[in-house]
C-alpha cells in the first residue's frame, strides 16, 4: 500500500490593511487632532474625508451629521451644534458696536484668542478662550472651499462689554 501525506499547507497571515476610507478617516482625526481642534470637528473632518474617499459611506455619514446637529452626538462632542450659536467677529461687533478689527483687538488683550503665522486660520482660542470660541468650518468668501474659523459663543459678548 502506498501511503501519502500530504503537508498542510500553511496560510500566511494578510497583512492588516486599511481601507482607504478608513486611511483618509484616520489622517483627518490625526491632522484634526495635531491643530488643536475641538473634537466635534475633528469628527467631521474624519467623517468628511471618509466619505470623499468611498461616496458609498454618504448615507451613513449624513445620519451622523443629523445626529450631531440634533445633539445626539452631544455626548461624543460635548457640543450641541444646533443651540450653540457662533459669532464671528463682524457679528459680535455689531452687537457692542466695534469693528471686526477692534473685537478681534479686545479679544487679544482679554487673552481669549492669539495670532498665528497661518493666513488660512489667522487666529485661535487660548486655553481660557476654549469655553467660549470653537474652531468651526465655514465656507470662504472667495472661494467655494471650506476653510475653518474661530467662532464665539453669543455670551462672549457680555465679556467684551466689560
């Protein structure tokens, strides 16, 4: 009789690949994370380049976005993006009377905000400007590209009047 074994052929292991949706969703959280973004945004970020990446996660990611926008994600961001109404500077101004550039000046000397060398994100909020201004994405005047910009909690406007 003749006998045959045959040796188990052995399975290699796959390396852990990445989706490139996953890919792009990680590099937004990281670049999100290294620019001092509030987490909320950094999540949308994420979310966004997902999506540009496999448009077949379009659905989901619009679910997500109304879930935020209706504060369920309240708990993830610590944000209600839908209450949460946020001045820019032109808004704030034209409520105490300034000039964008005189509340951008207040804002400075009070310690809320400081200037950076970027002209695509020309301020940020200090640790003690975090509990009233957000970084949040808004679309340029000229271009149709979002860009993001420091934004100010209405009550803001109680702290420049002091």
């Amino acid at each position: 009789m003749l006998s045959t074994q045959v040796e188990p052929v052995k399975q290699q292991e796959s390396p852990h690949i990445l989706a490139p949706s996953h890919e792009a969703a990680q590099l937004a959280m990281m670049l999100g994370e290294f620019a001092g973004l509030e987490k909320s945004l950094t999540a949308q970020l994420a979310v966004n380049a997902a999506t540009k990446v496999n448009p077949a996660l379009k659905p989901a990611a619009d679910e997500l976005k109304i879930a935020f926008a209706l504060g369920v994600g309240a708990a993830i961001a610590q944000t209600n993006i839908a209450e949460d109404a946020f001045l820019n500077p032109t808004q704030i101004g034209e409520v105490v009377g300034m000039s964008a550039r005189a509340v951008n000046h207040c804002l400075l000397n009070s310690g809320l905000q400081y200037r950076t060398n970027d002209k695509k994100i020309p301020y940020r909020p200090t640790e003690s400007g975090k509990q009233w201004g957000r970084m949040v994405p808004a679309v340029a005047k000229s271009s149709n590209q979002t860009v993001f910009q420091l934004r100010w909690l209405p009550e803001i406007v109680k702290v420049i009047s002091q």
